[in-house]
C-alpha cells in the first residue's frame, strides 16, 4: 500500500511516498529555513507564501523519485496540526483538493504521532513494544508509553518551553543562528560542557513532566555574570543541561515502567548527538532506537507512516478532520 505524506506544519514544504508504513519510496523536503536565520524564528506569512508555490512541484518530485504514478496511490495522508495555521492551511487544502480529484481516501494525521512513527522508517528490525518514547522537537516535549502503532499514555509533558524551544531561545541569546539546536551542537563541539553547571530543573519533584524555561533564564544570568565566557563553552554547557534534564526524565520512566522493552527518542532534538551519546546509557537492558537522522525533523514520511498505522486501525474514522494550529495529541 503506497501513501502520499504531505506536510508543512512548519517552514518546510514535504511530500513523502511510504510503502506499508515503512519503507520510503521517495521523500523531498523544500525548506525555507535559509530565509529565517538571522531572524531567530519563522516568519509565518512568508513561510506560506514560500509553501504555495512549492506544494505541487514537491508533490510530483516525490512521486517521480518512488517512481510511481499517482494511480497506484492508495491514499493520502497529510498533517492536520499543530503547527501554524497558514501553513497547515496549504497542506490540507492541497491535500483535500487531490484527494477529491483522484478519489482517494484522506487521512488527517497529527504532527506528533508522526513523530512517534518516525523510528520505524527504512529499519531492518521494527521496533518492539510496550515502548517508552520521548518526542522532542521544537513545539512539544512528551513521554509515551506505548502498546502499538497508536498514540498510548502521556506520561509527562513540558509545562513551559520545548526542548527544542530551549535550544532556539538559548541560541538567540549566545548570537547563534535560528534553527538554535544545530547551531549550539556545532558551537558546543569547540566548548568545554563542563565550564558552567546549570540547575537540573524539577529534580526533587515526583512527576515526568519537564521544564526548560529555569534553563533558558539561567543561560541569561551567566552571560550577564562571565562577560568573558565563549560562545562554545556556554552552549556546551547549555546543551549539557538540556540533554540531562531529558535523560533525568526518561530514567524515571524507565523505572516505574519496567514492562518496555525499547525506548524510541524522536523529533527534531533528536538529532542532537550529545543526546544519542548520553542515551545509550539509560540501561544496558533496553535498546534506544531514534530515526534515521533525515526522519529526526519535519518530514513527511513520518507522516505517510502514521497515517498508514491510522489506516489500518480504522478504515475510515479519520476522512472527517478540522486543520487547527493547536491540538493536543491526546485529544
Ligand atoms: O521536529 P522539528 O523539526 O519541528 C517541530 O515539530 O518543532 O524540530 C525542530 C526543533 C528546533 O527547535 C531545532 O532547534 C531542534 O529541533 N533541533 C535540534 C537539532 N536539530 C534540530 N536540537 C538539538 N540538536 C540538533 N541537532
Ligand atoms: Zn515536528
């Protein structure tokens, strides 16, 4: 079964075409990444100005380099929200124009549990289950339990900022480039991580929630206080900090949940190596898996995979869906 991913949550422009959930035909990513830069984020209007024009030629990228045409399509899946609403708006409404056209089935998927799905694409050995899964990237930050392909238990959410959030905040305020998670790593490879010890944010506290906004605010105070820091011990130190604070959570986890048998880190933090260094040691009995580095952020492979588990869960119970800027996962 060949779906069609579609995504543009973001800045990106994606369209993916994956094969029983798993091995991806084809994926092309049109980001206009470059422009924002120096901006220290996105600029939303432009960022769908920018995804109007290159929705159909991705489209027909991917469907040329799986090689296959858009008859042996067997549906489409495209992401709903969260994301910013002007972009969300050129996806679906694209989305929902060819599916009318070429009468195919349309599966709304949400941006997260693509995310949760990403760790399957192009592996030789799929994943197991029950499974504890830490989903990072730049809007949410969330601990899973999870039985199967479908969403599973919360079990612990950021009560302020995102992981990656922290990351692109922290970079603005060392003068590095936006996306900040890539810029602090690269910064962070010439730095000493051990230069300044930021606080572990909720150590004492019994939850699995997280909280990066102490981090950030900490990160201010000692550049105020160390106007002779660098730039790379600091970000060393910052990214140190942030790394800690989601091990700290996910080996909470691993203990009140002593039934999974995998743990799976996905979204766009985790792509950072420091955090795949410091994950493989949670416990020597568990296997961390994260995505290919190419399914780490925004795609829409992982979205074409969800909507392919979301499928075969349900044939038809996803047609029906609003496109909403925010959703929770669990709603
Ligand atoms: O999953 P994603 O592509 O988009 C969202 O759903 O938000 O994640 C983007 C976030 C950004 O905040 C970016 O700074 C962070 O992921 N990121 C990283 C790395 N690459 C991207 N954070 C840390 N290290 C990286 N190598
Ligand atoms: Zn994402």
């Amino acid at each position: 079964m060949n779906i069609l991913g579609i995504e543009t949550s973001c800045d990106e422009t994606a369209a993916a075409i994956v094969e029983n959930g798993l091995h991806v035909r084809s994926s092309v990513i049109a980001s206009s990444q470059h422009d924002f830069e120096r901006m220290g984020g996105v600029v939303p209007e432009q960022a769908a100005r920018k995804q109007v024009e290159c929705i159909l030629p991705v489209i027909e990228e991917a469907l040329v380099k799986a090689g296959i045409t858009k008859e042996e399509i067997d549906a489409i899946a495209v992401t709903k929200g969260p994301g910013l609403i002007g972009s969300l708006l050129v996806g679906t409404t694209t989305a929902r124009t060819l599916a009318s056209i070429w009468k195919k089935p349309l599966i709304g998927v949400h941006h997260t549990l693509g995310h949760l799905s990403s760790v399957w694409l192009d592996t030789d050995t799929p994943p197991l289950f029950p499974a504890i899964t830490l989903s990072v990237s730049g809007g949410h930050t969330d601990l899973w339990f999870r039985e199967d392909h479908e969403i599973g238990v919360l079990l612990g959410s950021t009560q302020d900022d995102a992981a990656g959030e922290a990351f692109d905040k922290g970079a603005s305020l060392l003068g590095l480039p936006y996306p900040g998670g890539p810029s602090i790593s690269k910064a962070a490879q010439k730095g000493n991580a051990d230069a300044y010890t930021f606080p572990l944010p909720l150590k004492e506290k019994d939850t699995l929630n997280f909280s990066f906004s102490g981090l950030k605010t900490a990160l201010r105070y000692c550049i105020e206080e160390h106007p002779n820091a660098t730039k790379e011990d600091l970000a060393a130190s910052f990214e140190k900090a942030i790394s800690n604070h989601l091990l700290h959570r996910l080996q909470k986890a691993v203990k009140q949940y002593p039934d999974a048998k995998e743990i799976h880190i996905v979204g766009g933090v985790s792509a950072n190596t420091m955090l795949r260094n410091k994950a493989a040691d949670i416990d020597p009995d568990l296997t961390v898996r994260f995505p290919a580095l190419k399914y780490c952020t925004d795609n829409a492979a992982m979205i074409a995979s969800a909507g392919f588990f979301m499928q075969q869960a349900s044939q038809d119970a996803y047609n029906q869906f609003e496109t909403r800027s925010s959703e929770q996962l669990t709603e």
